[in-house]
C-alpha cells in the first residue's frame, strides 16, 4: 500500500472515531431530553419555555435514537441471521425492563388489557421504544435490503399517516369516517407512536445513510439544524394556536432537525477537537449509560413522587427544575453502579440493561 492510501485509510479511521465519539455523546444527552420530557423542568417556571423545551427541542431525541440504531445496524450484512441477533437483544432489554417496573405499574395502573399494552403499546410509558424498535427493525429488513431508495420513501408514507394521526389529530375532527378509523386504531394501540407509524422512519433512514455513506460539511449541517430548530418552533405553535394535536412526537419538522441533527454530528472536522478528551472509555460509558437513564428515570419519578412528602422533602415534588435534576442524578449514578458492578464475574447479567 502506498504512502497516499495509507494516509487516507489513517484520516479516515480517525475520522470514523470521531463521528462515534460525537453520536455516543449526543446519545447520552438525548437520554436526558428524554427525562425532560417526563419531568417537564421549566413548568414551575414558564408555560411556554416549558412547552417549547418538551414539544420541540426534547422531541428530537427518541428520532435519533431510531436513526442511530438504523445507521449501525446496516453496518453489518442484513442478513435474517443479524436480524435475529438485533431483535433478539431488543427483546431482552424489554423484557427485563418491563420486570423492574411490574411493581409500578401494579400500584399505579389498572391492570385490565395488561399483556395486551405489553405486546401492542409498550408495558410502561416510556417502553413502547422497545416494540417500536422490534418492528422498525423488522420492516427495515423487509424493504430495505434491495430496494433502499424505495423503502424510505414508503416508510415516509407511514410517517405522514402517523402524523395525521397524532399531532394533525385535531384537523379531521369533524370527519366521522376518519375518526372512527382512527379510534378503532387507538383502542388497540393507543397511539401512531408506534414502529409502523414512527420508529420505521427514522430507522431506515438511518440505515440508508450508512449505505449511502451520505455526508455533510459540519458547517452547512449546522446551519441547515438551526433553521431546522426555527421550522419546529413554528410548526408546533402553530399545531398549539390551532388546538390540533393529540400529543407532539411526530411532526414534520422532526425529520430535517433528526437529520441535520446526524449529519452535523459525523460531519468531518479537526479530529482534535473531540479526540482529546472523547477517550473510548468515555464513549462506552455515554452510550451505555443512555440506555440505562432512559430505562431508570421513571422509576425514581414514581418512587420519589411517592415518598417525597414522606421523607420530608415536598420540594421534589414541588419544583420541577429540582425534580428533573435530582432524578438526572440518580439515574446517572444507577447507571454507573451498573456499569461497575456487571465488570464483577458473578454480576456479568447486568449487562443485559442495556
């Protein structure tokens, strides 16, 4: 091998290392987005800082994950056998996550339908991720492997109808046929929050960029993501001015932010901006650690919720700054008690948490 090849196969290797530096990072934050959209942290304070941080700017986070999960999954050949190894690690994070919030939901909810929400809507609020993940996956496998070009533009459809169906909700209204439609749909699944309408997506859009190998310069991604933001600033108060949502996860704007989002993240650059302090420990620990505050959170919301008048602390339940910083901590902590403790050979099993 040349001198030439050899530099380009270095340049590109770092570079590599660096645009997973950057999505483990951005990983670990979307997690605490995340939160804050179960915590809302600026409601004590303003209605509206609240409305734009949890409809919008924390909107972009379960997207990503999706595309991310599509980018590196199309890494290795789409083969049923890989298939079957991504699905079932899925099946197993959900699995145990669903065990460690049975006693939640059997103090908090009605436990009619129980098995039902498991399998259709997700076995707790935030679950749902898993099985969405499951049928993206799937769909993506189905459609993409051939025909990658016509897989996004069929899974954009799938979007669109779960956009109608979600936070355009309101604009049918009036229409009887469309409304029984939906809530025939909504009795089973209770939302288009779901892998057909939603995960699909951005998942095969991830997985067509990995083939794609399709790049951006950091600075026009960058300017392309603040215009993005702008878009969704707009179209969600605009959804609000209009009373037409059922809930803000799916809106269009979501695609070019989750995009640009990407692309300004594996952009190249100087690899010494992130090379320096992103050590490969680090990294491992960001991504694992987004799994586990994403599955921890809302477990120490309802407990803490639950105990808070009792162990003398209202503020916890009174303050939602306080609230989202104290569950952020806890969760961080139990992630990385996780971490160190599944390096012990009779605790190796922790590491199927995330």
């Amino acid at each position: 091998m040349d001198q030439t090849k050899k530099t380009q196969l270095h340049s590109d290797t770092l570079h590599r290392g660096q645009q997973y530096a950057s999505i483990d990072l951005a990983r670990f934050f979307c997690a605490l987005l995340v939160v804050a959209i179960h915590v809302r942290p600026l409601s004590t304070y303003t209605e509206l800082g609240n409305f734009l941080l949890d409809k919008g700017l924390c909107r972009i986070a379960v997207p990503f994950f999706f595309l991310v999960s599509g980018f590196f999954w199309a890494r290795k050949p789409t083969t049923l056998k890989s298939l079957g190894s991504f699905l079932w690690r899925i099946a197993l994070l959900y699995g145990l996550w669903t065990a460690i919030y049975y006693p939640v939901v059997l103090e908090s909810q009605d436990m009619t339908g129980y098995w039902r929400r498991v399998f259709l809507s997700g076995s707790y609020y935030h679950l749902w991720y898993y099985p969405a993940m499951f049928v993206a996956a799937i769909l993506t496998w189905l459609f993409f492997r051939k025909r990658g070009g016509a897989a996004v533009l069929l899974a954009l459809v799938c979007y669109f109808i779960g956009c109608m169906g979600e936070s355009y909700y309101g604009f049918f209204a009036n229409n009887v046929k469309i409304v029984e439609l939906a809530e025939a749909y909504f009795a089973l699944f209770w939302s288009t929050r779901s892998g057909l309408f939603f995960g699909f997506f951005f998942f095969v859009l991830g997985a067509y960029i990995q083939r794609a190998r399709w790049r951006m310069s950091r600075r026009k991604a960058a300017v392309a993501l603040i215009v993005s933001f702008g878009l969704m600033a707009v179209e969600i108060l605009t959804l609000r001015g209009f009373g037409a949502a059922k809930d803000y996860n799916l809106y269009f704007s979501l695609i070019p932010a989750t995009l640009f989002l990407f692309l300004w993240l594996t952009g190249r650059s100087d690899t010494s901006e992130t090379s320096a302090w992103m050590t490969p420990k680090l990294c491992g620990f960001c991504r694992k650690s987004s799994v586990l505050i994403y599955g921890i959170h809302l477990w120490f919301k309802y407990y803490g919720l639950k105990y808070a008048a009792e162990w003398g602390w209202p503020i916890f339940a009174e303050n939602s700054l306080v609230q989202y910083v104290v569950i952020c901590s806890l969760s961080l902590i139990f992630a990385a008690v996780i971490i160190a403790l599944q390096k012990l050979p009779f605790l190796k099993f922790l590491k199927y948490l995330y």
